[in-house]
C-alpha cells in the first residue's frame, strides 16, 4: 500500500571558516572592484571632459584655416580661364552669350507686357465707348420724348389760351 509521503524538511547548511573565508574574501574583492571601477570612471569622465575641450579647440583653429582654403581654391579657379589669350576670348564669348541671352529674355518679356498692356487698354477703351454710346442714346431718347412732351403740353396750352381768348 503506498503510504503518503511528506516533504522532508533540510536543515540549514552550517557556516564552516573555510566558506565564512571564502564569503569574506569574495565581498573585499567585489568591493574593491566597484572602487576601481567607479575611480576609473572619474578617471574616463576627466579624460573625456579633457578631450571634448581639446576637440573642440581644435575645430575652433581648424575652421578657419579650411575656409582659408577653399578661398585660395576658389580664387585660382576663378582665375584659371584667364591665364590665355583663348581662354579670355572663349570666356568674354561665353559673357557675350549670357548678355545676349539676358537682354532677349528682358525684350520677350517687356514684349509681353505691352501686348498685355495694350490689349487691356483696347478692351477698356471699348467698353467705355459702349458706355458713352448707351448713355448718350438714353440722353437723346430721353431728351426726345421730353421735348415730344413739351411740344404737345405747349400746344394744348396754346390751344387753350386762344379759346379763351376767342371767345
């Protein structure tokens, strides 16, 4: 018949020296360790504040002398076409061209804006013509048939005037 087993309690292990000595001696080191790091750590964060200024002095004094540089090359690239006599009549044709390029672009374009211009001008002179044109006809419509008026109320007082005095 199996019986029930129940878990056997273990009693604690007991501390010998030699593992209180090992335990010791690993806890000195562990902590000598962290000192040395940590103190090597100071040491690298020193170092590398250090090197940043140094860096950044560095680039401080680079920069100009790069500028300077680019300057000298930009400058005798400038110059180069011009060390001969062909190289100068190929660059003045070449600044020729350009002018002339320019100047027709500029007459092109002035061309434009006075066709524009006078195109617009053309369409508003019209239309004001048309409104001179209308105005005025309603000006003589209008003077017509108050002179038709005029001459038929003269009339009948004409008429008017003269039966009374007829009679």
């Amino acid at each position: 018949m199996p019986t029930a087993t129940t878990p056997r309690k273990t009693a604690p292990k007991k501390t010998t020296r030699s593992t209180a000595r090992k335990t010791t001696a690993g806890a000195k080191r562990a902590t000598a360790k962290k000192t040395t790091t940590a103190k090597q750590t100071t040491t690298a964060a020193d170092q590398s504040a250090v090197g940043q200024i140094q860096d950044a002095a560095e680039r401080a004094a680079l920069v100009p002398v790069g500028v300077l540089l680019e300057v000298r090359d930009g400058i005798s690239d400038l110059l180069k076409p011009y060390t001969t006599r062909d190289g100068i009549q190929k660059e003045l044709k070449r600044f020729e061209k350009r002018g002339s390029q320019a100047r027709n672009s500029t007459e092109r374009e002035a061309r434009k804006l006075r066709t524009r211009a006078e195109r617009e001008t053309r369409k508003r002179r019209q239309e004001l013509e048309r409104l001179v044109r209308e105005q005025r006809d309603r000006v003589e419509d209008t003077y017509t048939r108050v002179s038709d008026d005029l001459e038929t109320r003269v009339g009948d007082v004409r008429d008017a005037v003269e039966k009374r005095i007829s009679v």
